[in-house]
C-alpha cells in the first residue's frame, strides 16, 4: 500500500493567501483623490468606483470618515496633517 502525502495547505487557505495578496492599499492621498472625484460630480459613483476598482461601499466608507474628521472640531488639520487644506482648496471652498 503506497500512502498520498497529503498538502498541509487546504484549498480554501490557498485562496485566502492570494486575496491577501492581492489586497490593494490605498495612501490617504488616494482615498482623498477618489472621494474628491465623486463629490466633484463630474461622473456618477458607481462610474468613478469601477473606474478605480473598488466597491461603491468602500467609497463611501472613506466619505464618511473623511467627512467626520473634518467637521470635527476636536480633530481638525492637526490629525490629517494638512490634508484638510488640500481637500478645502480642490472643493473651493
């Protein structure tokens, strides 16, 4: 009798590692790029998110947050290090 040696790795763990893999990473300054693209709107979310290669609910995610530290008075520029000027100078305001 011959016995298989059996992978330690399952087939699900194996697809796991190549998601983690392939997970992008976003900068700030990318997050801050696409949301401006939506609220700019020059194109419609779900064009914008295809465009980039996320889902419409990450875009909205990072909205949300970045939407919160600027109207948080406690926050201000101090936590997004200048970025809050840079996203009042490209929405004009």
């Amino acid at each position: 009798m011959t016995t298989e040696k059996k992978s330690k790795t399952s087939p699900e763990s194996i697809v796991r590692e190549i998601k983690r893999r392939t997970r992008r990473k976003f900068t700030a300054e990318e997050k801050i790029r696409i949301v401006l693209g939506g609220l700019r709107g020059e194109e419609s979310i779900s064009d914008l998110c295809r465009k980039e290669g996320i889902h419409p609910t990450m875009y909205y995610k990072w909205s949300k947050f970045f939407r919160t530290l600027i109207s948080s008075s406690t926050i201000g520029v101090h936590a997004l290090g200048g970025i809050t000027g840079y996203l009042f100078t490209s929405l004009g305001m």
